[in-house]
C-alpha cells in the first residue's frame, strides 16, 4: 500500500542542535526527519532564543512580521526560517519574549509559550503552509489546542486541521494564575468554567493541552498505562483517563547517525561491532582524560542526568559506598538540585582514584562517557521514555535500569537460566535493590564470554526513529481521515469536540471510560483463569498462574506486576499486555 503523506507542524520549545535542555530537544531535533523519511511532509517551529547559536542565527532567512494581538498586547511576530538536515525550520522571533537569560525559569512565562503558541497558528495562512496535523509537544505547547478550538477551528483556513499533544515529562505542568486564562490566552470563559483548562484552582498548560488536542500520546507503552494512575499521575491521572481512548503510547527513538561509533568525532577511538578492543580504548582515555586510575579491566558505571529527584539520585545516595565497594568505578556527569551536586562533590576527595564528578552539562564528555562506560545507571523514580539507555546500547554499554515506563519497554533484565536480555534491571524503588542488581551487573562483567555476548547483542538492537516515525503515522492517518462531518459549527465554540470535564462527575467518567475499556480488553484483576487462557499468547498454564498469583497477593496494582508470575517474561509480557486491562 502506497504510504500515505500527510502535512505536519511539529511544535517544540526546544529542539537539538538549535537548543537543548533535555530530552525533548533529541526529540523534536530527530523525529521530524525521521518523519518526512516516512514520506511525509514535515516541518518544524520553535521559539527564537537568544541562546541559539550565531551560526544558526547567521543562516536564517526572514519569512514574514506582522503584528498580532496576544488579548489586549498587539506585539510584533518575527517568523524566520532555516533548513537543516532537510528539515524546514522556523523560528518565532519576539525579542521581548525570548531574548531572556533563561529558557524557562522566567515570572511571565505563561505569557511567552501563549505568545509561541498564537504566533504558531497565527503565522500558518501568512506562511502558506496548511498542515493537516500540528503537533504538539509538553506544557510550554499546551495552549495551542486550546486556541485552536477556542478561535481558529472557526476559520476555513483552519478548519481541517487536527491537534495531536505529546507528553514528555508529566512532571513539569505550567501551573499559573487564573486570571492568565482570560488576560493572556484571551479564552471564551467556558473553558475555565469546566475544569478543562484548571486543575487545584490553577491554570494548567499541561492538562490543557491534554484535554483539548484531538490525540494525545507520551512517549512509551508503559508510561501511556503509569500515568493513568495515582502513583505516575502527578494530579492529572483523572484527565487521562478521560482521554484513555485519544490516548497511545509511542515509545521515543535516538538519531543512528549522531550517536554512531563508528564516526562519533567526539571520541577517542571510533569502533564498530565486535571491536570489543576499541571500546576498551575509550575507556582508558577517559579514565586518564578524568585522572581516575587507569585499568581495562575495572567496571566503569556511567550516570549523565540532570540531577534531580525523578532520576533515582535518592538512592544512589543511600548505598554510595557501597556501590564504591563492589570495586567499580563510577563516572557521572549532570547539573541540577545543589543538595545532590554537594554530595557527590564531597564524595570525590573520599574515592579520588574511581570517582569523578562532573557538574556541567557538555554533550563531548557524555558520548565519551557513553563509548567508554561499560554499564550505564538510570535507577529513575519514573522515566518517561529514556534516552540514555538508548544511546547507552548504541555504543555498547549495558544499561542497569529501574523497570519502570520507558526503561520497562526497552532494557530486558539478563536472565542467567535463558542467557536472554539487554541489561540489568530491578523493580522496586529500593536502594538495596539497586544495589543488589549493581553487584549482579559487576559480577557478569568478570565473566567476559557472557559480557561480550552482553554488548555484541546490545549494539545490533535497533532503536532509531524509523520504527516510531511509522507508529506516528497511524494517529496522524487516523486523525486526517476524520474529515470534515466533525468539525465544529461556524461560531460554535461551546461545543468543542472534547470531554468536558466537571470535577463533580469525575468518578462517574472514570467508570464510563473503564466500561469501555473493559468491552475491548480483559481484566486481570476480574477474569477467570478460563477467559484469560482464551487470550492469544497466554494459555492454560500460564493463566493459572496469573489466577493462583492474584489469590496469594492480591489484586494486580499495575500491569507490569504480571511479570512477576512465574514464566512470564519481558517478551511474553510484551505481547500479551496490550489485551489487558486493571
Ligand atoms: P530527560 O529528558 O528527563 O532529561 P532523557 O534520558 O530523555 O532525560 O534525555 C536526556 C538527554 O540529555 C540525553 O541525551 C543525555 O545524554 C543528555 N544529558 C543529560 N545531562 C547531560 C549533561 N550534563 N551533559 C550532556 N548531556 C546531558
């Protein structure tokens, strides 16, 4: 079947190499080209930051500008535009909004993502490009949906073009004032009214966006199910599950020709697969570039990160000296809260030979210390996606992992019955787990025949964006063919074609979303051991021992729990988890 292509604005506040706090930046710097590979026909918007290099300032071109009213503000909208790497990219230019010292730590912020958000759609007809999909990514992009269904969906210009949001961080929300809702964003006042745009009496970009794009996805399966719960919500649990069936999980991909060893100009010595040799040579030019002791056959763990609580440091701390003490070596390279950055600093004069602290952000260093690593450390409290571990199998180095959203689809625990998996892994967010699961990784690491098979095999697995740009396309055909018979009634903004949400009837919505859950999946919690061994890829046996589980500890709290039940595995879990339900 002939692909179908379709026309997309891809939305970011950030986006590598322009500009790049985190993984966003990757990933609105890598999928739009992995897209338009699929045949679409993609382009990309950010905001104009000082921050952006004067080398990418010095090759755009002026588009248009004009001036736009933001409510009451009439202010100037400057639309630039660059290509890289055959993407077309624009660049909103306001220097009142984004000429600042900071990306996001700034008092009106709300007012510079409403101000990115208009001028995205306020630019689209002046640029002449009519996307069939905008989509839109995390709080500082919620507003668009919301604009687009408040006064532009109205407009012919407008009127077929569909909103997909993606979540990257549940976390980081963009809570402010109400007043925002009318003064900044200039909104009809139904749409605060009905909770949709307000979560704990605060304007909230992120549920904004949640509630009014036509889909919503996040960035992996297991974090599309976690944060329909209370634990993994961060308050807004209630709004996707009233979003359950707009909502999928894609998991994020890495760029193959920006994290390749075999030409990564960053590091010492470039290798390919089964140059196990070469690895080792990046590990003792880092070793000497950083002053630890210089030995091939210590175990180096690696740990880049911002250093905050989501990212496991808590319990990195807890057992420090113990992990010292299995006689590794420890690297880590990340900026963030003091109190952690103090720690590990104290830390280094105590094991001045194996430890080296690196508080700054400098992306040579990281693939240095992806190349030369020998096992990578993300113990996350949640991890949306995760790249590190992505980058980490990328240049052979063998991630040791909390099993929790993105590192729960991509790393398989090592099973030393099997011989199978990519990694180490551990359930719990328990220091002595991880601790446990270091000493295992370093034991394994002596017994080289296991370890070479460990990082010959982490290096053929294939998490390039190819395989997710395809699972974007189907929201992205899905919403396209909706076509015109939904759209909204010129002038009729009351009825927006969303779940409007009133907090009083919010358990009543849940059940009705599990109602419909329930009629396309089975529950775990509720079936007999009879209607689950009818699933295809579960059987008799196995359904037992789901059932007799359940008996002895009660009811499954989350789904990923039934990898505990004997025999079923990260793969047999793959496959099955998709038919079940809570
Ligand atoms: P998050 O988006 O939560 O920060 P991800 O794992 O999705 O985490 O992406 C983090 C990205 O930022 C990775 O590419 C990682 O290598 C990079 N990174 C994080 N901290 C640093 C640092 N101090 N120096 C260089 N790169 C870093």
């Amino acid at each position: 079947m002939e692909k179908e292509k379709k026309k997309i604005l891809f939305v970011a506040s950030e986006a590598d190499p322009f500009i790049k706090t985190g993984g966003l930046a990757d990933v609105a710097g890598s999928l739009p080209q992995a897209l338009i590979e699929e045949g679409h026909d993609v382009r990309l918007v950010i905001p104009q930051y000082r921050q952006i290099p004067q080398k990418y300032k010095e090759r755009m071109e002026a588009v248009c500008h004009f001036r736009t009213k933001l409510a009451w503000r009439d202010t100037y909208l400057g639309v630039n535009k660059l290509e890289e790497d055959g993407v077309p990219v624009y660049f909103i230019d306001n220097q009142y909004y984004f000429d600042r010292d900071s990306l996001y730590e700034n008092e009106d912020k709300h007012e510079q993502f409403a101000f990115f958000s208009q001028a995205v759609l306020d630019m689209l007809p002046v640029i002449g490009f009519q996307p069939d999909v905008i989509h839109t990514n995390d709080w500082q992009t919620g507003p668009l949906p919301l604009l687009f269904a408040d006064r532009y969906r109205q407009q012919s210009y407008y009127q077929d073009i569909k909103t997909v949001f993606t979540i990257h961080n549940l976390k980081y929300q963009g809570q402010f004032a109400g007043h925002a809702a009318g003064d900044v964003l200039g909104v009809a006042p139904h749409h605060w009214e009905s909770g949709n745009i307000r979560h704990n009496g605060l304007l909230n970009y992120m549920k904004t966006g949640i509630m009014y794009a036509d889909h919503v996805t996040t960035v992996s399966e297991s974090y599309a199910d976690e944060i329909q719960t209370s634990y993994f919500g961060e308050g807004l649990d209630y709004a996707l599950r009233l979003r359950a069936d707009d909502l999928s999980g894609i998991l994020n991909g890495i760029s193959y020709d920006k994290f390749d060893p075999e030409t990564n100009k960053n590091l010492a010595v470039r290798f390919s697969k089964g140059e196990i040799d070469k690895k080792i040579a990046n590990k003792v030019h880092i070793q000497q570039k950083l002053g630890l002791e210089v030995n091939g056959d210590k175990p180096l763990i690696g740990f880049i990160s911002r250093m905050v609580e989501q990212k496991g440091l808590d319990l990195v701390k807890a057992v420090f000296d113990e992990i010292m003490a299995t006689g590794a070596q420890f690297l880590i390279l990340g900026t963030g809260q003091r109190e952690y950055e103090e720690f590990f600093e104290a830390k280094q004069h105590e094991y001045p030979d194996n430890l080296s602290v690196n508080i700054k952000y400098d992306a040579q260093l990281a693939d240095q210390i992806y190349a030369g690593s020998d096992m990578f450390l993300m113990p996350s409290r949640f991890e949306p996606c995760g790249l590190s571990q992505l980058i980490s199998f990328r240049y052979g180095t063998i991630p040791v992992v909390r099993e929790t959203g993105g590192l729960n689809d991509t790393v398989i625990p090592y099973n030393e019955e099997t011989g199978e998996g990519t990694g180490f892994g551990f359930r719990n967010y328990n220091a002595h787990d991880m601790l446990h699961t270091i000493e295992r990784a370093v034991s394994f690491y002596d017994q080289k025949g296991i370890w070479n098979k460990l990082i010959n095999r982490v290096m053929n697995l294939d998490y390039s964006w190819h395989n997710s740009a395809q699972k974007y396309s189907e929201p992205y055909n899905q919403l396209a063919g909706i076509g015109k018979q939904k759209l909204l009634q010129k002038g009729d903004q009351s009825k927006v074609n969303i779940k409007v949400y009133h907090p009083e009837q919010e358990k009543e919505d849940i059940t009705k979303t599990k109602k419909v859950k329930t009629s396309k999946k089975i529950s775990i919690n509720q079936s007999s051991a009879a209607e689950l061994a009818k699933l295809p890829g579960i059987g008799d046996a196995y359904a037992e021992r789901i059932v007799t589980y359940r008996e002895q500890k009660g009811d499954f709290t989350k789904k990923s729990d039934l990898t505990k039940v004997k025999g079923i595995g990260k793969k047999k879990y793959q496959k099955i988890s998709k038919l079940l339900t809570l």
